[in-house]
C-alpha cells in the first residue's frame, strides 16, 4: 500500500456481537483503514466500549473508537465511507433465515434510516440475515429519502465464496489460496449457486460430485450451527469473509479496482437483486459483470434461484413500505 493511497473511516454496526467483536479485530489490521467506529445497542451483552478498548491495544494504525445507544449513533456513521453492518440475531437450531426476518427486518431498518440520516453516500455493507430480503429494505429506505444508488448498497455473500473455494479445493484435491469458485444468485439455501464450471483453476469433477459440493456450499451455514449444537452460527468464518469484502470495497474506493462477489439491486430481469461478480471502485460498485456461460446443471439451478430470490426481495419489499 502506498503511503499516498487514501485511508477511510469505517463504521461497524453490530460491533459487541458474535459475528462483530471478530471482525472489529479483522477490520483493525486492515491498512486501508484510518478510523474503526464500534458501535452496538446499550444494552448488548458485552459493552462496545470494552470491545472497543480491547481492538484499541492492537499495534496497527487504525484509531479505534466505541459508541452505544441512539444518541451516539450519529457520531458512529458521521464521515464514514464505508458501514458495515452485522447487528442482528444469529440463526439458532431448526431455524431458517426467513425465521430470523420479523426481527431482522426491523433492526436493518433501523440502522438504515441513521445511515440515511448521517451518512447518505457511504457504501453501506449488510451481512445481517436474511441477505435477500435484508438488502432490498436498506434499498428502500434510501429510496424512500431521495438518495438511493445501487452501487451503494450491497449485501456480503464473499462466505458463499470462501466455503465454495474450499469445498472444490478439497475434493480437487488443490491447493485453496489458488482456487476461485464465482457464486452467484443470492446467500440463503437454493438461491446460493456456486458456479463450478467457471472454477479457476478449472477442476474436472463428476457430475455426482458437482450437484453434492452444490448442495453442501448451499447447506453451509446450517453445518455450522447444527455443529454448535445451539451455541452459535457462523461467527468466525463470517467475520473472515466481512473483513474481506470490506477490504475489497476499500480498495475500489482508493482507486484500485478489484472484484468480488455481493448481492446488489439494478439487476435486469425478474429479480432485481442478484450476487454477481462485480467490478468495485470509487462509485462502490463500478460494473456488475457478465455471468458467462453456465453448464446445463447451473442453468436449471439458476431458474430455481431467481424463482425463489423473487419472492425474498418482495418481503424485504413490503416490509419496509408497511413500516
């Protein structure tokens, strides 16, 4: 990184929290960030001002700050070029993401209103679920104040791309730092479509084995919290893929393009949000890029994907235009 490469304020929304409190100590080592805002509710079970000062102690330049309740939420976002945001309720046992909507729903809502309010041109960041219907209401609220740009507001599924890379790298028995697997449609069950075929380095796999990573990549999140056995969901490699991402987003922002997978709106077709390789740079999103071509597997899963993605983003849709 060159010292003339610009450093950012970035702002964390959900900072005391399973996915938060490691990704506060991820986005600290990030060079590309000057400021680090932590912020959570009062009443989170771990004080975002202990959180803070914990991340304050690492040797790295990013000035760490903690803030909490409503009445700091303002200062949180005021002058952030990027807001993360990973508030809400992990997935639990026997529970899907639309089970964590009602709750969700409200508390995106929310932060997204104080976005709105504070920071109206940051590239805003939602990891919180369920990413389909969780987007669309950010979206909404930015439309509904005047100041909605899809380059603008994502939704993280960079854990889509990770656990593809290493799902495929393990049966290709290849090494998982050199393997890239594009997922594509959305980040919850069959909208998740990772995209084999285009797998770099190409792998030569079995069909049998093709639609069994498919299905494992999609079914991921529920490994997880099945393995917890009720103590969490996927906390740490969520936090990994945010930092990532993040990192991703920051380097468009200063000037050197990159490319990543995230959930984005403006989409042609009968679903307006899709997870697509994007093209990320000072805008947010510069372009989103072309699918390429699909093998007859990926193309039936597509259908599949945006039948079921339409009436994700139609939730998340009224929603926020009842409340």
């Amino acid at each position: 990184m060159s010292s003339n490469t610009p450093r950012h304020k970035v702002t964390l929304l959900g900072a005391s929290g399973g996915i938060g409190q490691p990704l506060a100590m991820l986005l600290k080592l990030d060079s590309f960030i000057a400021e680090l805002a932590l912020f959570d509710i009062k009443q989170a079970a771990t004080p975002c001002a202990g959180v803070a000062a914990d991340v304050s102690h690492i040797d790295t330049g990013a000035i760490v700050k903690g803030y909490a309740g409503d009445e700091e939420i303002g200062e949180a976002l005021k002058g952030a070029s990027v807001v993360v945001i990973s508030a809400g309720v992990p997935r639990k046992p026997g529970m899907t993401r639309d089970d964590l909507f009602k709750i969700n729903a409200k508390i995106v809502k929310g932060l997204a209103e104080s976005c709105v309010k504070h920071c109206p041109t940051a590239v805003i960041c939602i990891i919180t679920n369920p990413v389909n219907s969780t987007v669309p209401i950010a979206a909404e609220v930015f439309k509904k104040a005047g100041c909605y740009d899809w380059r603008r507001i994502l939704g993280v599924t960079h854990l889509d791309v990770i656990r593809a890379a290493t799902f495929v790298a393990e049966k290709a028995k290849l090494d998982v730092t050199s393997v890239h697997v594009p997922v594509i449609g959305g980040h919850a069950g069959e909208t998740i479509l990772p995209v084999i075929s285009q797998t770099t380095p190409p792998v030569n796999l079995s069909p049998d084995v093709i639609v069994a990573l498919d299905k494992r990549i999609q079914d991921a999140g529920t490994e997880v919290v099945n393995a917890k056995n009720g103590a969490g969901s996927a906390t740490l490699s969520m936090a990994y893929a945010g930092a990532k991402f993040t990192e991703s987003v920051l380097k468009g922002l200063s000037g050197i393009k990159t490319t990543a997978c995230c959930y984005v709106g403006n989409q042609p077709g009968e679903s307006s949000f899709f997870a697509a390789q994007v093209e990320l740079g000072p805008s947010g999103v510069n372009k989103v890029l072309d699918i390429g071509s699909l093998s007859s597997f990926e193309t039936t899963r597509l259908a599949e994907a945006r039948k079921k993605l339409v009436g994700d983003i139609q939730t998340g849709v009224d929603f926020a235009r009842a409340n």
